[in-house]
C-alpha cells in the first residue's frame, strides 16, 4: 500500500514537472541575439506615411471600432452619446442620461457591447436602437466603474474594472464574461488601473494596459493551453500617463495608445519596441483608443475630439463583430 502510494506521487510529482517545463517553453523560447537592432518603425509604417485627419467631433470620443459597412463608431462618456461617422459626417446617434459610456465593441450579431463608468456593461442594437443590460455585479455585489472591452474567437468577452484603483491602490480587476453568459468570471485582480485590453493574434494572451504603472501585463487567456505560462510585463513605457486602448496585428504585434504621450507604441510579440508613431506636430496628446480598417490604423485623439488616421504595411487582426 505505501509502495503505491509513493508510485503514485512520484507520478503526479513528474506530472508537475513536465507541464511547468512544457509552460517555461512557451515563455522562454531560445532565440539568438542580433547582430543590428531588432527593429525599426519603418517595419510598420513607410516614412514617406502621412497622417490624415479623418473626423472632429465633440465630448470625449473614446471606444473607436468599425461595423460591416465601414462606419465608425464611438462614445464620450461625459456626454452620454454613442457617436458613428458615416461619409465623414460626425452624428450623434444616441444622447442619454446618467451614464458614462467608455469602451465599445460590436458582437458578430450587430450588436454594439459597451463599458460605462457607473459599472454596467450593456448592448446597444442599432436596428432597433434599443439599450440592454448584460452584466452589472459579480457575486451580488454592483460592480464599480468599467472601461474597456475585447471579444475572444468563441465570443467570450474580457472587460477592465479600473475605479477607485490607482498605482498605490492595485484594486483593478479584469472579467470574462463566457458566450452567452450573464455571469462574469474573476479573470485577474489587483492591477493598478485596468485599462485599455487586446487578445493575442494565437489567442493564448490577454495584453492588459495597467495604466496607473505605464505599462503592459501579459496574462494567459482562458482559452490558452493547460501548460500555461506565467503573467509578466510585456512593455515598459516612459512619458505620459500610461497605456491606453490596444490593437494587434495579424503578425501578433501590439498597437498601444500611450496616454498624454500623443503616439502610438508598437511593440512584437516578444515585447520588443519597434519604436513610436507619434501624432502631427501641435496636434494633442490624448491618444485614447485605435483600430484598423483596410490598410490604416485609427486613432482618437479625445482633448480635440478628433480620428486620425495613417497608412500602416500590417494588416489588423480582424475583430469578432466583422468575422
């Protein structure tokens, strides 16, 4: 009996081992050193690109993403609106009261799932125009302010808990609300303001901007393989505020709207800088969010309210509300 006792965890013991070794391998992969830099921003973008700006709006426009018919569209949480630009012309599509719309994302139905800083998250359906609730507690417990938001490939939904957090008061907390679920899942916590957040091209990575830290955390997804690796910090960032919205590349690399910076930063998927896209000379500093559509990638830029937009060589990963 002790015999196979001791067998039995030495083999579970073993078992440990391999999936930590096999986790160390996805973290720890064997590349050479280079010889020159590993990167330049030209890799991204052609400096012969030019920013062009797209829209100029009003409020705080925040939550940039594109529907099927190549609109854009938006919302400013001090003014209540959901925002879409259609041939260039800036409408208000919706105005409302007594809540603070921050992060937007369109469901592959059509609808437009949207964050709010009083702690709901609901979905707006443009056809009927009509507004729902989806999720605004965990465990009893109404949840506190919200602000960004990014669809999994099986239409699992990630969301940032950033209020009342801050970098000497790590209290943040990021959700996954499974597909058709009403019940969110405590996917991570303690974060020093949860921002901005994006899913990995392979999908086994969730990239979260702790903005409070000015930096980007890496946390294994829920649909990443048993043998996962460990979260760690993915950038580093100096200058501004912190890292804002997020965008990823089909190629993996990281798109990040650094606050009061007034650029974008690119990283790979090792974390390593290809180097800054920065907005015109003048122009502000509150880059907030961005996406692609077709071979540009999107910014809003919220202390003049305006979409920029430049011509990039990657194309974007395409988001779960166009597949």
């Amino acid at each position: 009996m002790k015999k196979r006792a001791f067998v039995v965890t030495v083999l579970i013991i073993l078992s440990l081992i391999t999936v930590t070794v096999v986790g160390a391998k996805a973290l720890y992969v064997k590349k050479p050193v280079p010889k020159e830099e590993r990167h330049s921003i030209s890799e991204i973008v052609s400096p012969s690109s030019k920013w062009e700006k797209v829209a100029v709006g009003s409020g705080f426009m925040e939550g940039i993403n594109f529907d099927r018919s190549g609109n854009i569209w938006m919302v400013s949480p001090p003014t209540g609106e959901i925002i879409k630009v259609e041939d260039d012309k800036v409408s208000i599509i919706e105005k409302y009261a007594g809540i603070l719309p921050v992060g937007a994302k369109f469901h592959k139905d059509g609808r437009l799932f949207i964050t709010d800083v009083t702690g709901k998250l609901y979905a707006y359906d443009p056809t009927t125009r009509s507004r729902t609730t989806i999720v605004d507690s965990y465990n009893g417990s109404p949840l506190n302010g919200l602000n960004d938001l990014v669809f999994d490939q099986d239409g699992g939904l990630y969301f940032t808990e950033p209020m009342g957090s801050s970098a000497t008061k790590p209290t943040g907390r990021v959700f996954y609300l499974p597909p058709n679920s009403k019940e969110p899942v405590l996917f991570q916590e303690g974060i020093a303001y949860p921002n901005g957040i994006a899913i990995s091209a392979n999908g086994q990575r969730v990239y979260i901007s702790e903005f409070a830290t000015n930096r980007i955390i890496s946390v294994p997804s829920k649909n990443a393989q048993d043998a996962r690796e460990t979260p760690f910090v993915f950038g580093q960032f100096e200058g501004g505020i912190g890292p804002d919205g997020l965008a990823v590349d089909t190629e993996g690399n990281l798109y990040v709207a650094h606050f009061q910076a007034g650029e974008i930063v690119v990283l790979d998927t090792s974390g390593f800088k290809y180097g800054t896209i920065r907005l015109p000379k003048d122009e502000g500093t509150f880059t907030t969010n961005l996406t692609f559509h077709n071979v540009y990638l999107y910014v809003t830029e919220s202390s003049k309210n305006e979409v920029w937009r430049i011509e990039v060589k990657k194309e974007g990963l395409q988001p779960y509300g166009l597949q």
